[in-house]
C-alpha cells in the first residue's frame, strides 16, 4: 500500500484562487444547494452573473482544488466545505461582542459571583472575587442568532467539544494531529490568554495538580485543560455520572466536577502517572493515565 500525502499548492496561491467575489460566490452558493452540488445554469443564476464565459472562468479558477465537475454538475470539495464553512462561521468576516453576563453557578475556588464575556472571539470566564478564570476560543458563529440567556450553555457545549476533539487527538483549528502531554501543574506553559495567578485560588498544590497540554504539530495551536475536565470524555467516568443519574453534559465545564468531589495526583514522575478521583456519595471512579493520556489502570 503506498500512501503519499503531497503539498499541491503553495497558501499564495489558494488564497489567491479565493481573491474574488464570483469565486466566493460560487463556494457559498454550492454549500447551500442540495449535497452541495448544483448545475452550470443553476449555479450561475444562484451566483448572479450574466456573462456564460465570464462565470465559467472562475468556475475553472475553482474546479480542481475547492469544487470537481460531476456528471450533473459542480460539487464541492472537502476542501471547498471546509472554506465555505470557515466563511459561514464569521470566523474571517463577523466580529462580535456582547456585555458580561452573570452566571448561576459560583465560583468554585471562593464562591463569588462569575461573569461570561465575549470579545476578540474568546470567551472568558472571571471570578468577581478570585483570580479564576477560564478562557477559550469560540468563533462568531457559535452565538448568532441565539438569545442571550442560551449563550452560557452554549458556550460550555462549545467548549466540551473542543475539548472532546482534542481528547480525541485532533487540533480545532486545522484537524491535524495533536501531541497531548500530560504534566503536573507547575511544569507546563500556560497559554497567554491564561493570566498569570489564575489558577492560584483554584489549585492547591501546582506540583501535585495533573494538567494536559494540546500541542498541535502542524499548525503550532495549543491549549490545556484540567485531566479532571478532560477524563470527563471517558467512557468509564460519563458512566460513572450516568449511574447516579447525572449526565455529565448537561452541566456547565467551569462548573463540573466539583473541585471538593476529586481527588487529583501524580503519583508517578518516572514514569509519568497522573490521577483523577471522581466522588459522588459514598462511590468513587478512579482513572489513571500516562504522560501521553492514555488510560492505564480505571477502578470505577
């Protein structure tokens, strides 16, 4: 079996391709036809040129790399999905805010009141009365067009699937490949959106405390977690919840688990094993991993 995987075209000239406003056009015109595809004819009254030959020559500049010609027509590409979709998501074009808003659930590390605000396309989670905080990407889309006291639980949905995607392996931002590492604390790089003395009220013992970075290794992306938050995607932890009757996403991410309901460890620094404790009631569901956050010991 030969597998080759061969850079067809350098980033000036794909952009370049896209510098257009018919060829834009075509992409969003074809991602809003049934499975994406749709006729010469059809396409070009959807598009709104005239001109046959004109229409057809940034149809060509498209065909190949982000639309294929079938027998019925023109469809997209994944390629051309995944640009039609970047442009849906505003991500390159909307910008967005909206004033704080006031969270139900208190902060864990004091109690104090939490406020959700949204700017320069992250959404950040502050403690009135702490430095708590947690901070996250989200691009414009994720918010349009919802009401303003769905956005909480829409943000926590957003951020669990990231999370779930990077739990998974895959970077958010280009779905290549992650590298996870597992550390204490204390020995990993924050991200900057991570102010420093953020996590002093929260964390205890840094050292002591398991932390998972995602370092994607084509597009250079990072991002961390707390292994809590992250195991939360494992089959026997969501179980665990399930059992006594709680489904783990239906609860906001800055506010589940309960930092008084875990027990966090490492245990182990050669090699590398991190722990996690999850209590409800007299019942408890341990997971261990290694420093590449694979699952090597459960007791749930």
């Amino acid at each position: 079996m030969t597998e080759e995987f061969v850079q067809q075209a350098s980033p000036d000239e794909v952009f370049a391709a896209l510098s257009n406003d018919t060829r834009v056009g075509i992409l969003q015109a074809l991602q809003a036809a049934d499975s994406h595809e749709a006729a010469f004819s059809t396409l070009r009254e959807a598009v709104g040129v005239e001109d046959p030959g004109q229409f057809n020559y940034h149809l060509g500049e498209l065909t190949g790399r982000f639309v294929r010609k079938t027998e019925t027509g023109y469809r997209l590409t994944q390629a051309g999905k995944q640009m039609a979709g970047a442009l849906a998501s505003g991500a390159y074009t909307v910008e967005g805010r909206f004033d704080p808003l006031t969270l139900d659930a208190p902060c864990q590390a004091c109690g104090g009141t939490q406020t959700l605000a949204y700017e320069d396309e992250a959404v950040r989670i502050e403690c009135e009365s702490c430095p708590a905080t947690t901070a996250f990407a989200v691009p414009p889309a994720v918010f349009a067009e919802c009401d303003r006291e769905e956005i909480p639980a829409i943000a926590s949905r957003y951020l669990r699937a990231t999370m779930d995607l990077q739990y998974n392996g895959f970077c958010s931002y280009c779905n290549s490949r992650v590298q996870q590492t597992v550390a204490a604390l204390s020995a990993l790089e924050l991200p900057d959106r991570v102010p420093d003395g953020a996590l002093d009220d929260v964390v205890e013992d840094p050292a002591s405390t398991p932390w998972v970075q995602f370092d994607c290794q084509r597009c250079g992306a990072t991002a961390s977690a707390n292994l809590a938050g992250v195991l939360l995607s494992h089959p026997a932890v969501a179980g665990f919840y399930y059992r006594h009757g709680i489904d783990v996403s239906e609860h906001p991410v800055w506010s589940f688990p309960p930092i008084d309901s875990l027990e966090l460890d490492v245990p182990s620094r050669d090699p590398l094993r991190a722990s996690v404790t999850y209590r409800e009631g007299d019942d408890a569901c341990r997971i261990v991993v290694d420093e590449r956050l694979q699952v090597v010991e459960t007791d749930c």
